[in-house]
C-alpha cells in the first residue's frame, strides 16, 4: 500500500442480517449514516491522502460493508391520558418516521483495499464486533465510534507504509 497515495471509496454497504427481528429502516436515515461514515474516513486521510471520483495509477479502491445487522425495534408503552390524545399519538408516529425507535443490536464491518487499476487485493480487514468500541451497549453511537476508530486506523496505516 505504500505506493497508493489517493482512494476511490465506494458507496457504503449495508447487509441486515435475515435472522433479524426488525428488518426495515428508512433510506433516509441509511443514506445519512452512510453519507456521515463515508465523511469521517474523508476527513482522516484528507488532504494528505485525497479521495477522488476516478481510479488510475496510485489509486486505492475502498469497498466497505457494514454487514450481519440485527435490528430490533423498541416497544413504546402508552401512558396515563396523552397517549390517548391525538397530539400523543402524532408524537409517537413522527419518532418511528425517523427511525428512534429502531435499535442496533449487531453488526460486523468489513473493509477491502483494492488497486483501482487491476482490482489486485491490498488488503482486507473484518471486525466481527463492529459495536464493542462504543461506551456501554450495541447502539448507533457505538457504531458511529468505530467508525471514527477505523478512519484513524487507515490514516495511520498509510502513514506508517507510505514510501519514505
């Protein structure tokens, strides 16, 4: 890798796993996690390692995969008279619109580096525990947090086999 000095990262993948208790999520709120993971890895190679929109010499091609995620969704229990009330009921229609109250309970990423040119394999790295570098339990922001963590890792992994 220490030839590459420039990435072509694809679009985000999500694979939800079929034993999943909850199997939807809306595309806006996927297209906005994708678009915020795909940012932070931008920010942590960038400028030193520009991502650009076209393979060629000296190019790495990134392939990420957010994969085997299990979704559940949250019971919300009704109570005393405002959940009776058509404002109560408006309140809790508008949280499952955007996607509060579908919880993460696991995921795995999976990352490949390949030659833009040739599509020759540079690397390949999976965490099958995508969610453990969060603070407390598999949610968003644990994900959200190794994502930081791998963006810093690949930074870090140029830096060190770059050509001297």
């Amino acid at each position: 890798p220490s030839e590459y000095d420039r990435f072509l990262i694809d679009p985000i993948e999500i694979f939800i796993h079929p034993d999943s208790d909850y199997k939807g999520i809306d595309a806006v709120d996927l297209l906005t996690l994708t678009s915020t993971l795909r940012q932070y890895l931008i920010d942590a190679l960038e400028p030193r390692y520009p991502v650009v929109n076209k393979p060629g010499p000296g190019v790495a091609r990134m392939r990420i995969a957010i994969t085997g995620v299990k979704f559940s969704k949250e019971r919300r229990k009704a109570r005393g008279a405002f959940a009776i009330l058509p404002i109560g009921l408006a309140a809790n229609v508008a949280q499952a619109a955007v996607g509060r109250d579908v919880l993460l309970d696991e995921a795995s990423m999976e990352m490949e580096l390949l030659d833009s040119s040739t599509g020759k394999r540079l690397l390949v790295a999976i965490d099958s525990d995508a969610l453990r570098h969060g603070k407390g339990k598999p949610d968003w922001e644990s994900l959200d947090e190794s994502f930081k963590l791998y963006a810093s890792r690949m930074r870090q992994f140029m830096d060190e086999n770059r050509k001297k």
